[in-house]
C-alpha cells in the first residue's frame, strides 16, 4: 500500500496552492482569473463534474457574461493542459543546451518538475487527470507532447550513465520511478506546511541523485 | 508531467498479472479463483462498475451457485483489501524484528512491497482504489491499518538517520518518495517484459537507497 500523503496527522489534502506562475507578474485578467478558478473546480470535481456555471459561480460572473472571456469548457482544457505541457518541454528544451553535468541537469530538470507541481498545483493536476478529456485530435498532441518530454527525460538519463556519471540503471525504470516519485506533491504540498518548498525540492533530490543511504 | 509507463512503445499498461500468491500453493478453491477473478475485474472497471454477474460470467458459473461460495461483492472487497493491508503489516514486523542494519531492513521492506504489487497486482491495486467502498467501521479499521504501516516504515527510516545510516531527509518526504516511487510498477508490470522483477526491484532499490549518480 498505499499512498496516503493525509493519513498521518497534520496533513490535509486536496487543497491547491495560491500562488500562480499565470498570474505572477501584475494584475490578472478576467480570463486568466476564469481559468485559475476552473482549473481548481477541475481539480476537486473532475473536468466531467463541473460545469460553466459553476466556473461562473465560483468567479463571482453572471455565464452569460463569462462567455465574453471564454466560449467553452474545452477551451479551457485546452489551454490548461498545452499550457503546462509548454511548460515541460520548454524547460527540457532549456536544460538540454545549459553547459552542466549531466548530474546537474537532471537535479535541475527535477526541481523545475516539483516546482511547476507547487507554484500551479490545480493545472498540473488538471494536465495529468483531464487530458483524457481532450478531443482526438488535440489529445494526439498533447500525447505526443508528453512522450517527447519523457524521451528527452530518458535520454538525458542515458547520456548520464554512457558518460559514467549515472549507475546503470535502466533509464526507462529511472524516468519512471523519478516521475513517480514526486506525484504525491499533488495530494500534499501547501503553503504553510513545516517544510518549505525550497526544502521539499533538496530532500527529494537528495533522495534520487544521492540516495537515502550516508556515502 | 505526467506519469504514463504506456506512453513509450512496446509497454502496454493495465494487464494484470498471472501468478498470484493467494494461489501458488496447490489447487485453487473455487472460492479463491472467484477472488481472484474479481480483482482483475475491480481493477479494470472498478469496484462499482463491476457486478455480481460480470464476476460470475468471468468464472464460468451462475450467478446462484457462485452464491455457494461468496456472499456478495461487499465481502469479496473486504476479503481483498484486508489480505493486502495484512501482509504489508506482517513484512513490516517481521524486518522490524531481524537482525539487520537499517539500510539492509529497508531494502527488504521496499524488495516486499515491489514483490507484493508484482506478484498480487489486481489485488494491491483493488485495495489501492478501491478501499474507499468499504462500509465505514472497516474502512476505519483499513485507515488505521495503512497509518500503521506508513508509521512503522517512517520509524525505520528515522531510526537509521538517529543511527548516523541514512542522510539527514525528513522521514515523512523519504516515506511518501519511496511509496510513490514504485507505485508506477501498477501500471506497468507483466510477465515477459524485458526486464525481470528481481531487476526491476534492483534498480527501484539502488535509485532509493543509492541514488542514480555513482558515488
């Protein structure tokens, strides 16, 4: 068993962070505000449970007045999910040509990983549960999106350890297992908690380049 | 993103597993192969898109004599979520008991747990998904029994930190990083895969306990 991130105490689940990398840097547009609160309703209801007049409601907008900002509840999965597959491979794409060890690129490449999690929790939730949702062709893309970022993982993995900076471990088990790991983030980080993110992201890392074991 | 084991090719995710260690000793009981064969269904349209008839018709028997055997679909999750989060309780006691360093009472514990999924994969999902149907006092005493055994593997790792054996990770983030780390074998574990499972758990134990880059 049995990942629980709220069986121990102290822990509360499911709540989303409220810090937004869409809405960083000055005041956010009503769309942007549209697609933060959806993407939270997402996150707690399900694509499928939630409807425009919830978003609406949630908002504070009349419907009738929200469809000037957006036309559709799959526009807005659209967005969301491109949005933070965009995200991924940008920074793959970034880390890829940085003159780094292949050590240094992947903890950087993690870190980045976890921070995305944390600073848009309810879109990255959104972009792992809901693609499903999205229509054929739009799901093609999305699909092969992610198969690119996990083959740039992988790759980066396979390099580390021809150059013998790795162990050889099986990159596909390693991109695997360091994907894995870090999805209980989704269930359990808020701000607030006794360990800050910076923290949060050292520990992991540790645990994955440097192992839990003392050298 | 976005944890997809079937996203890369040649890997073909959700077929459960054969061998099951509920039956590795002589001939199944009629009773044991309904068990088994409900869990491959639960796992594969869920507990509550299943019924009766869809297990009974996977059997090969009425529905009225299978009625013999299993009173309801009620005791055949009971049965099923309480046998898993048994044996996870009683590997937990039994390395908590040998005379082993922390490093080496770990490795077995994690080696368990990856045996457990690859050897019950149905069954250990069921009780992954599925628990959350148990009637209220059982799904208590399920909670209970997984913060039992999330606590006992915190313990070991604290306690092998205090012993100057493992570095210095929160042992709440070390828990949930390890739990979550190899709960994508869920997804794509079989039999004939490339790699076997003694492999597989190598390199899931070496990335955790050694970490990826050499030392």
């Amino acid at each position: 068993m049995l990942l629980s991130p709220n069986a121990l105490p102290g822990y509360h689940a499911g709540q989303g962070v409220s810090v937004c990398t869409m809405i960083k840097n000055g005041k956010p547009t009503k769309r942007q505000i549209i697609l933060e609160e959806a993407a939270k309703l997402f996150k707690d209801k399900g694509y499928v449970g939630t409807s425009m007049r919830d978003i609406a409601g949630q908002v504070g907008m009349e419907a009738a007045s929200m469809y000037n900002h957006i036309k559709s509840k799959d526009e807005i999965l659209d967005h969301i999910c491109f949005r933070i597959s965009d995200i991924y491979i940008a920074h793959l794409q970034e880390i890829e040509e940085l003159p780094l060890s292949y050590g240094e690129k992947l903890r950087t490449l993690i870190r980045r990983h976890i921070q995305l999690m944390i600073e848009d929790g309810p879109e990255v939730s959104v972009a792992n549960h809901d693609y499903k949702y999205l229509p054929a062709a739009r799901l093609t893309d999305f699909t092969d999106a992610r198969r690119r970022y996990e083959k740039g993982f992988a790759a980066l993995i396979a390099a580390g350890t021809a150059a013998g900076e790795f162990q050889s471990v099986n990159p596909t088990v390693a991109l695997f297992t360091i994907l894995s790991a870090v999805r209980w983030i989704e269930l359990w980080f808020k701000p607030g908690r006794s360990l800050s993110a910076q923290e949060l992201e050292d520990h992991i890392i540790t645990m994955l380049l440097n192992g839990l074991e003392n050298r």
